[in-house]
C-alpha cells in the first residue's frame, strides 16, 4: 500500500516508549477492550507500571520470565505489558495446552512466575513442577480450595493475582531486551521457544499497521487468542496508529458478523481456515451491516477470498510472516494475485534457495529465506536451543522451511511446507495446490492434503474433507472433479469424510495427527478405479 508508518527512533523501539507515545499522542482516546473492561491510551501506562511494581514486589526481576496461561481477557494484557515495563520476559502459553505441555514450558522458559486462569487451575494437577523453577502462581479469578490441593505444586498459595502495586519506577528497557518466548508448535520435535525482542514488537506493528492502513480511530477487533503473535500484534499496531483494539475470546462462526457490527470494526483478522467456516454460514444481513473496510486472511484459499469480498463487501490482504520474522510479504487491496502471498516490503531481503542454499531464478520453487535490514526485526533465536539458532539462521539468513515460487516481476507464490512435500510417482506434489483446488468444489468445507506411504515405499495422497451444512460429499465426484484441474499424478489416491479436522487453538490444522492416523478404515480408495 502507498500508506507508510513511520517508526519510533531507534532507541525509543521499546514497549514501554510505545505506551508512552501514545498516551502523550492519543491521550483519553480508548485503546483496548476487553467486554466491558477498556483502557484509554493515557491509562496503560500507569497500568503497566502498576503491575510491574506488584510482579517486584513478588521478586520477579529483570529477564525473569512471568508464564501466562489465560484466555483473552484483560489480566493477560496488563501482565504482558508490565512484563515490558520492567524488564521482564512474558511467556504466553496456549490454552489448548495440558499438564505435559504446561510443563514442558514451565521447564524449559525457567519462568518463575505462572499467572494461571482459574479456567485452567485444574490442568495443574497434572503437571509435574516440583523441580521447575517456579516458585510463585497466581490466579487469575476465583480459584476453589479444592484445585489447588488437587495440583500438589510446592507453593506456600495460590493467590489471587495481587492488586495493582504503588507505581515502579521509570523503564530502562532496551529495544534489543526480550520482551516475550512464544511457543511455536513442535512436528519433527518439542516446541521451541522463539525470543522476541521490544524491537520486533514494534517492527511488527509498523509493519502491520502499514500494511493494512490503520489509522487513528480506527476499530481492530480479533477473535484470536492472546498467546499467538497474530493478537498481540493487532495490539502493537492500535498502540502505534492510535487505533482501539477489542479482544473477543473466542471465534464463533454464528456470532462473528454481528459481533464486529456491534463493536463497529473496521478491521478484522482471519485465518485461511476461518473463511471458508464464515462461508459455510447461511447468508445474514449481518455480512454487509458492519463498518470492515478490510481484513487480514493470510492462507485463505484463492477462490475464498473473491467470495469472501463478493459476499461482505471486505477485501482480504494476504502475506507472509512468521513468529521468527515479522510482516516480510504482503499483497494489498489494488495490489493482489489469486494464489499469491504478495510483494516484499521495504526493510527485509528475501531469497529462494536449492538445498545447498544456492539461489533459483524466477519460476522455480525453494525454501524461502529471510533477513531484515534493521537490527532486532526479527527473533533473536531460540531460548536455550542455541544449536537450532545457528541452523535455522545458517549462513546468515532465516531459513523458513516453506517452499515458495518468485515469480518473474517479484510476487511470491506459496507452494508447500518443506515437510510436507508429497513424492509420488517420481513428481513432487504440492499439498497446498491439491487443497486449493478440492476448496473450490461447493460442497467442500475445509480440507487437509497429507502424504501416506504407499505399498510401493513412496507416498501416496490423502485428503480429509469436512462437508458443508446440508451437502454431502462423494468422493468419486471429488476425484472427477480433480481430474479437469490436476495433473493425474496430484489426485488424491485416498479420500476421507471426517466431521472435523484436527486444529490447533490458532486454527490451524495440525497434519502431523492426520499424518500418524495414516489410511483410515473409513477412507475411499480409487487405486485401480481411475477418477
């Protein structure tokens, strides 16, 4: 987009110089939302430093790292900020997660202080921390004797999260500090922990804001979950372009159209899978009652997003970024390309690379390679993991494990995760373009493409399908259907009807258990039937 951010000085790149900005800038305007909890530009500040004096008081100090497991609701927020505000390092941990999960970053982040929604106190029980270096849980809400005898965790209490605390002291936070550890989600291995700094905090809100074009006054209101970069973004970007920005809890097909006329959005955040889910919903008034002028649906099939715009009225910016890097490639509303990722922006370098990390011309697929031009854009590496540090960032890029197509004039095109090529029949196959095509048949409501081994020791294609409301799916059709828009080698072999696909709290659809499910009994074999 023409529109531009300009960002922070470099020293002032740091959360707690971002919230005083703003206060100073957009002072009574209203920032954040959560239900009927909201807090002006001015208040969070103030705010911030509160809690920040209440996590000293406790003995939480500078790099110590404060674990949070919470829905979206304002306690996680404030903690966050204040974590910024003195130093400290937040580890937000998905709510999806249970006792080995929870222990698994409690173990590896070294957090000292787990601030735990009551929701999820009794996740605890087993969750094995006696030689964690946790030493303090708080809980957020009413908590009930019984859960915290069930845990056994060696803590004198479980407190309700304390009080707001007399005001620390000013910030002396640097923009290379880490500000956060966010989880990714481990397939070949545990999850790693990716430090990032204030400076990618802030990198990630210009960037956002730019992108989309927030401006101040501007409604930006996401259903996605607090501990995933996506949400904390949306609230860098309020913060910077003196927007508001309302966290709901949850995503709810049926509710979300009336939600964002309620709350007067203008700009909403959307997942590939949650479009088409908005799709399969009967027509509302509600989809064009509302004040959207755009969205971000980064991984919407190509045919959802012409629908999605025909249907509501709100075109949808696709792009490329990860927890690792920031907002690197982005299309816009005069600028987009059905099946692609967009344009490199300004501030970052990007690559496509062989397995030696040899660069390819235009029209052939790699790995996709990154850097930034401006120190501390992104992740600093993984916490702990120094070794998987120097090999995602070897020879001096970020590797990021997606095959991609550069196209002749720039544009980059998706084409699979590294890991999830499908080999068959001596042709490489891209599970990503076999889904993009069974997501356009009418009756398809979302669907996952995975490799399967075959009798012959290579892969053959397997497809999961969930039906729209009221159609039903037949899966020689489906494989007809393929057979005027695949090569024949892409047809998926095996077809399964599933009530749902296995996801993630982000929604994304976690392959690895379609991938260990391996052919199911319930699956439709056209080995030998032809299409």
């Amino acid at each position: 987009m023409a529109m531009t951010m300009e960002p922070l000085p470099p020293a002032e790149r740091t959360l707690p110089a971002m919230l005083a900005r703003g206060a100073a800038q957009h002072g009574d305007q209203p920032l954040v939302r959560f239900g009927a909890e909201a807090w002006s530009h001015r208040e969070l500040p103030g705010r911030a430093a509160a809690r920040g004096a209440a996590l000293r008081a406790a003995g939480v100090g500078r790099g110590d790292r404060v674990a949070l497991l919470c829905a979206n609701r304002a306690e996680l927020l404030e903690t966050f900020v204040a974590c910024g505000w003195i130093g400290a390092v937040a580890v937000p941990i998905n709510t999806a997660s249970m006792g080995p999960q929870i222990e698994y970053v409690l173990r590896d982040s070294g957090a000292r202080l787990l601030v735990v929604d009551e929701a999820f106190v009794g996740r605890l029980a087993t969750t094995g921390l006696g030689d964690s270096a946790l030493d303090r849980i708080w809980i957020v809400g009413q908590a009930t004797a019984g859960a915290k005898a069930a845990t056994g965790v060696p803590c004198a209490a479980f407190p309700p999260l304390p009080s707001l605390a007399a005001v620390a002291e000013e910030p002396a936070v640097l923009p290379s500090d880490p500000l956060a550890i966010l989880y990714t989600s481990g397939t070949t291995g545990p999850a790693k922990g990716v430090l990032c700094s204030h400076a990618q905090f802030h990198w990630w809100g210009v960037h956002s804001a730019a992108v989309l074009g927030v401006v101040a006054g501007d409604v930006l209101c996401t259903t996605l979950p607090l501990f995933h970069i996506n949400a904390l973004n949306t609230f860098a970007q309020a913060s910077l372009a003196g927007a508001s920005v309302v966290f709901e809890p949850r995503f709810s097909a049926s509710a979300f159209w009336p939600t964002m006329q309620e709350r007067r959005a203008t700009v909403v955040y959307l997942l590939g899978a949650m479009v088409p889910i908005l799709l399969a919903q009967p027509v509302s008034d509600a989809e064009r009652g509302h004040r959207v002028r755009v969205g971000l649906g980064p991984g919407v099939p190509a045919s959802a997003v012409a629908a999605f715009r025909e249907r509501t009225g709100v075109p949808l910016i696709e792009g490329y970024g990860s927890t690792e890097t920031n907002f690197v490639i982005a299309s816009a509303p005069d600028r987009s390309r059905p099946g692609c990722m967009g344009w490199l922006r300004p501030g970052f370098e990007a690559r496509v690379v062989d397995a030696s990390d040899i660069e390819l011309p235009a029209g052939e697929a790699g790995e996709l390679l990154l850097r930034a031009d401006e120190p501390f854009a992104f992740s600093s590496g993984y916490f702990g993991k120094p070794e998987a540090t120097v090999a995602a960032w070897r020879n001096l890029w970020f590797h990021t494990g997606d095959r991609v197509v550069r196209e002749a004039d720039g544009a980059f095109r998706f084409v699979d995760r590294i890991k999830d090529a499908i080999r068959r029949r001596g042709e490489n196959i891209s599970s990503y373009e076999v889904e993009q095509v069974l997501q356009s048949h009418p009756a398809v409501a979302a669907v996952a493409v995975y490799p399967v081994r075959s009798e012959l020791a290579e892969d053959e294609v397997m497809a999961a399908l969930v039906a729209r409301p009221g159609e039903t799916l037949d899966p020689a059709e489906l494989a007809r259907f393929c057979a005027t828009r695949l090569p024949y080698f892409a047809i998926p072999r095996f077809v399964d009807v599933v009530a749902e696909l296995p996801r993630t709290e982000n929604g994304k659809v976690q392959k690895y258990k379609l991938r260990e499910r391996g052919v199911t009994a319930t699956a439709w074999d056209r080995s030998g039937a032809g299409p």
